[in-house]
C-alpha cells in the first residue's frame, strides 16, 4: 500500500504501522512524491494531501507531523455509533474525523506526558482519563477505527487482502504472596500472630496455627488449582512473580525458601513466566536488575515479561528502565480502579517514547479486567463481576483483539475473596473460550 503524505515522520510512520500493518497485515509505503503517487496502479491514499477528486484521502489534523508534546482540544462527536474525536471540516474527507491521529494519541498515551492528577501511589488516574471522562474506557477504539478503514479500503479496492484480526485469550497471575501464613519464616509468623491477638482477631490466629501445623490448607496456596483448571479448559496461562526483599509494600516469600523457589519452578512447568518489579523498584530501578536476576536463576531462563507491582506505571521512565533491563514484553497497561482498556486499544502495541520521539523495541500487552478492581474497588457481587467481565470479552471478540485479565493466586480461594469468586474465574475462561 502506498501513501502519500506531506512528510515521513517517526509519529506517522508508527500509528501507520500499527493500525494497518500490526491489525490489517497491510504494507506499507510513504511518499511525498504526487506524480509517483498518481502514477502508482496498486492500493493507494493519501494523507493530510489533497489530490485529484476521485482519489482516496484522509485529512489530517497535523498531531502526526508534530513533535511537541502539548495539550489539544479533543472535541468529541458522535460516529456511527461510537466516540470520534480530531474532527477534519475538509467534506472529500474519506472520514469526518482524524482516526491515525485520535489512535496516536490514545496508544502514545499523550495524555498521561501532561499534568494530571495521581493516587496515592503516584499512579495515573482512570478518572483523570479522556477515555473515563467521556464514557469509552469499555471500548478498544482502536481496533474499532482500524476496522473502519479496512471496510473503505476494501470498497475502494475490492481485490485487495486483508487479514482479519482473530481473537485470543491470554489469562495472567500475579503472584505477589504465594502463601497466605506458610513458608514466611519465623519471624513474620511470630509477628503475624501477635498482630492478630492484639487486634483480638482469635479466628485468624487459630487459622494461621493450623495452617503451619499442616493441618488445614494455605489459602493463597491455590496452584494445584490453577494447574488443574488450565488442563481441563487447554489455557495457557503467565505468572508474574514479586521476588523482591521484604518491604511495606513487598511482602512475598522471602527469594531463597526452597519451597517458594520449588514452586516457581513447578510454574515454569506448565506456564510461561515473567518478573513482577517490586514497589520499592519504582524508586530504585537497579532493584528490578537483582529481582530478575534472582528469577533467572531459579528457572535457568533469560527472562523478557514483566509487569509491574502495585500496578506502578509512569510514563517514560518505568518504560526506559525495563528497556535497559532487557524486558520484551510488558503486561502494566491497564488501571487498578477500572476495567477497560487504559490505552484504547486490546492488541498489543509496540510502547512510543513520546519524549524522545521514536517507536521503540517493547511490546505492551493490555489487560481489561483485574480481580480486585471487581470486589474490591468497584465491590460488585460475582453476579455484576460475570456481567461486567462478558460485556468486556464480547468487546474483544468483535475486534478480534487478545483478551488479558490479571488475576491473583488468592483469589481463586472463596475463603479469601469470599463465595463466589472462584465461580467468577470459571465463567470468564468459558466465556472466553466459547467459539
């Protein structure tokens, strides 16, 4: 495919690639040569440059010709159905909008380069959100628009080939304490249970007891489980596993327990495996090159997913730091107080370093729905969790994106989360499973 454009730049040449290449299996090819493009007899438009009427044309709004970083007037409207915004008033407009330069600037993630608000963990906020604020945060815009365009490329050139997105489902675990009371040391047993007797919490204590006299089960400990529900539905799932020190906010098995590291290994077995960087590492990024470390070193594999703890995600610099880390793959993107997709989009997409200006080598992988956004911050029932589930995996499924929800292991104890949530898990998987 051949598009002319005013100029070739490192936005263009990026969400072209994306949304043409990445989800319509196009190639591409840019030119600023107008006799060269009206010469050319294959499949062919041309962008932000008018040309003889008759030819396909998008007009632009100029973000993708930019390199400056500043606030724009979005000015949302209403398009067959579903949000648009970056209106073009040029009528031979082939859309009444700018849909390379509106996806740019949600998979870019413009929005969170500028001031916002964050919480309390110094994270972006969903409401702060264009997506939040104006009702499509349940919506993969991306892949909607990119689909728009396959269907006035295909009127126009009728022969041409156009893969079709085909669904996925990627199922992810966040194991940020592998065990609810075992395996902790002494230690934290003893302070755990003295914790629990001042604050009169006699019930838990009398669990905990018989939990390390081994004659109740661990709660967290749900991996048999878990093995057990990827053989029977053919799944395959990621582990991300938090092998930092012991802090506030890192509170996993300490890295060196042959059980917990005994563990890990059986994981690597049936699944594939990624680091989960501290909440301490967000302010120390050399913490994340031990913790890895560490990971590699029980599995005796190079290790290239990551997804952060706590969900810990600022924009460019947790990006650069597993750049420099040698991590391929990132599972961040997404909120802890909403589900939806938090970059517009459910296919993974390669991260643009706005500040510097250039596409760069990791992959982002999108996930919609976090168990504790379910029960937790939203406090639905299982019933509303199922119903919000299905309504995000049929929004997948009509794109043909990869559905990525991120559970954690304690959650598939009911004990835990309380009845019905292991019931949640099942629904979801058959949902997304179902042909």
């Amino acid at each position: 495919m051949l598009i002319l454009v005013p100029k070739e730049t490192n936005r263009l040449r990026y969400i072209m690639q994306l949304m043409l290449t990445r989800l319509l299996g196009l190639d591409v090819e840019f030119t600023d040569k107008d006799l060269y493009f009206k010469d050319f007899n294959g499949t062919k438009f041309s962008y932000g440059v008018k040309v003889d009427e008759g030819l396909l044309f998008f007009a632009s709004t100029g973000l993708l010709f930019e390199s400056k970083i500043i606030g724009k007037d979005l000015n949302h409207f209403n398009y067959k159905g579903e949000i648009a915004f970056f209106p073009v008033s040029n009528k031979q407009s082939a859309l009444p909008f700018d849909p390379f330069a509106a996806a740019f600037y949600l998979v870019s993630r413009f929005e969170e380069y500028l001031p916002h608000l964050r919480d309390q963990h110094n994270r972006f906020l969903a409401e702060g959100s264009d997506a939040y604020q104006h009702g499509y945060l349940q919506k993969p815009l991306v892949n909607i628009w990119s689909l728009i365009i396959r269907e006035i490329l295909q009127n126009r050139f009728p022969g041409l080939r156009v893969s079709t997105p085909v669904f996925n489902f990627i199922p992810t675990v966040d194991v940020d304490s592998a065990y609810a009371y075992k395996n902790k040391g002494l230690t934290r047993a003893i302070g755990g249970m003295l914790r629990e007797m001042q604050n009169r919490n006699y019930q838990e204590v009398s669990k905990r007891i018989m939990v390390l006299l081994r004659r109740e089960h661990d709660p967290f400990d749900t991996f048999d489980l878990q093995m057990k529900l990827q053989q029977k539905y053919g799944y395959r799932s990621i582990y991300f596993i938090l092998l930092a020190d012991y802090g506030p906010n890192d509170k996993n098995i300490p890295h060196n327990n042959r059980y917990f590291r005994r563990l890990i290994r059986y994981l690597g077995d049936y699944a594939d495996i990624g680091i989960h960087p501290s909440y301490a590492s967000s302010l120390q990024p050399s913490l994340m090159v031990m913790e890895t470390a560490r990971l590699s070193k029980i599995l005796k594999l190079e290790i290239d997913r990551s997804r952060q703890h706590f969900l810990k995600l600022t924009l460019p610099e947790t990006y650069r730091n597993l750049i420099n880390n040698d991590i391929v793959h990132d599972y961040t993107m997404g909120y802890a107080e909403a589900t939806g997709f938090r970059a517009s989009i459910c296919t993974p997409f390669p991260f643009f370093d706005l500040d510097q200006d250039m596409s760069t080598s990791l992959m982002v992988h999108p996930f919609a729905v976090m168990d504790g956004t379910l029960y937790s911050y939203l406090k639905l029932t299982p019933k509303q969790a199922t119903e919000t589930i299905n309504k995000l995996i049929a929004e997948v499924k009509s794109v043909g994106g990869i559905f990525i929800p991120l559970w954690h292991n304690q959650a598939f104890d009911d004990e835990t989360t309380g009845p019905g949530w292991l019931d949640v898990y099942i629904r979801m998987v058959e949902e997304a499973l179902k042909k």
